[in-house]
C-alpha cells in the first residue's frame, strides 16, 4: 500500500511538472553494472539466508535467476536523473523476475550508436500478449488480473517508467512473444564527444 501510495506520488509529481528532474552526468556503462551487481548480490544474500528466519518470513524462497551481460567496454556518458532512472532499471529487473519462471536467464544489454545509447533488458518468461503489448505502459495494466494479483504489484511500474524515460527525451518500448519472453529497450540521446567533462579544461 505504501509502495502504491509512493507511486501515485510520482505520477502525479510527474504530471504536474513539480517533480524536478535533477540531471547529472552518469557514466551509464559503470551505472548499469552497478545495478545488476546490485541484483547477483540479493541472490548470494538470499542464498546464505536459507532456511533462517529472514526467509522464513517469506512465503517462498525468493526466485532464482542468473544475469547475463552483454555490456560495451565503453564508457558512456549521459545525462540522467539518477535516482529516477534508477527505478526505471530496477522495475524492469523486477519484473523480468517476476513474470520468469524460477532459474530464468535475463540478459542484460548495452551498446551505442552514433546518437543513442540502447538499454535492453531480455527475459524468458511468459511473454505480453500482441493485444496487450501497447497497454502496458498505461497505469495500473496488468496483463492477467488473476496472476497477477498473486505476484504483487499495482500496475504503476512501467507508466512511471515511460513518464521518466520520456523526461529524458528518451523511448521506451517492447518487444515479445507469449510464452517465449520479453525484452523491454530504452533508447536515449547520446553525443559521443560530450563526455560531461567541462571540468578538464581548467
Ligand atoms: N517482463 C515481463 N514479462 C511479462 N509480462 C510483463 C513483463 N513486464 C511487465 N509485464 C506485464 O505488464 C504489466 C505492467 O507492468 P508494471 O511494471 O507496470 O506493473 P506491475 O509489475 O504489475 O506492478 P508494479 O510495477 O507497480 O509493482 C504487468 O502486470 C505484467 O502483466
Ligand atoms: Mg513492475
């Protein structure tokens, strides 16, 4: 509930333009990693836990997944917010684990072209319906009302996504097949001579 509470927030920050985007300079490259590394870690944490209390609360014992990187070696200066764009990541993450059955391989992907930076994350999950695949950026769309209740959620994760990723004058879209997988793609402009580093002239 106060996870919805907290979204809705956002939404409406987002709406109303009182929501500041507070841009830096991020080396998404370093960013990214940081962020799966953020994702192996729960994984060992959750493994050393086993059996103890800390799981126990959990209902289950959380799922299994193994990240696959496929990362340029380039360092890729943008500029982002953060912390939005940090939730932007983990929603994605957290739902290529939750619509995944337990040990799934998500792949996560970077690369530039000459304008852009890619971002894509790819899972082997269960996959968006072609009638469902432009409405899930809507608020509150879930796919399977009867599935879904069960993982959790409201349905707010990949609006916010695209309000933010939009802020960022990027594109977020996705591309799947039901029963086969999703990959989920966000574009941003990139100028590959802006290094964000008006600072060296000094
Ligand atoms: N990787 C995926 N594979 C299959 N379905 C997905 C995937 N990502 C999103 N979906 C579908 O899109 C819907 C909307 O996703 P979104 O992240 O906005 O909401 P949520 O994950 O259900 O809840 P919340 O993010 O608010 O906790 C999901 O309910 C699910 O039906
Ligand atoms: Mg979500």
């Amino acid at each position: 509930m106060i996870r919805m509470i907290n979204d809705l927030l956002s939404l409406s920050r987002l709406d109303s333009g009182t929501s500041k985007i507070d841009l830096e300079y991020l080396n998404l490259n370093e960013f990214f990693n940081y962020i799966l590394d953020r994702f192996d870690m729960m994984l060992k944490t959750d493994n050393e836990h086993t059996g103890e209390a800390s799981s126990a609360n959990q209902s289950e014992k959380r799922k299994q997944y193994t990240i696959k990187r496929e990362i340029t070696r380039r360092d890729l200066w943008v500029e982002v917010d953060p912390d939005k764009f940090m939730q932007v990541i983990d929603n994605i993450l957290n739902n290529a684990i939750k619509y995944s059955p337990d040990g799934g391989v998500i792949t996560a992907r970077l690369l530039e072209t000459h304008n852009h930076v890619i971002l894509s994350i790819s899972d082997q999950g269960l996959g968006i319906p072609r009638k469902d695949l432009n409405k899930i950026f809507d608020r509150f769309y879930r796919v399977d009302k009867a599935r879904s209740r069960k993982q959790g959620g409201t349905g707010l994760g990949l609006a916010i996504s695209k309000e933010v990723v939009e802020a960022l004058n990027g594109r977020i879209w996705v591309d799947s097949q039901e029963g086969r997988g999703s990959t989920f793609y966000i574009s941003l402009p990139y100028d590959p001579l802006d290094d964000g580093g008006e600072w060296d002239e000094a």
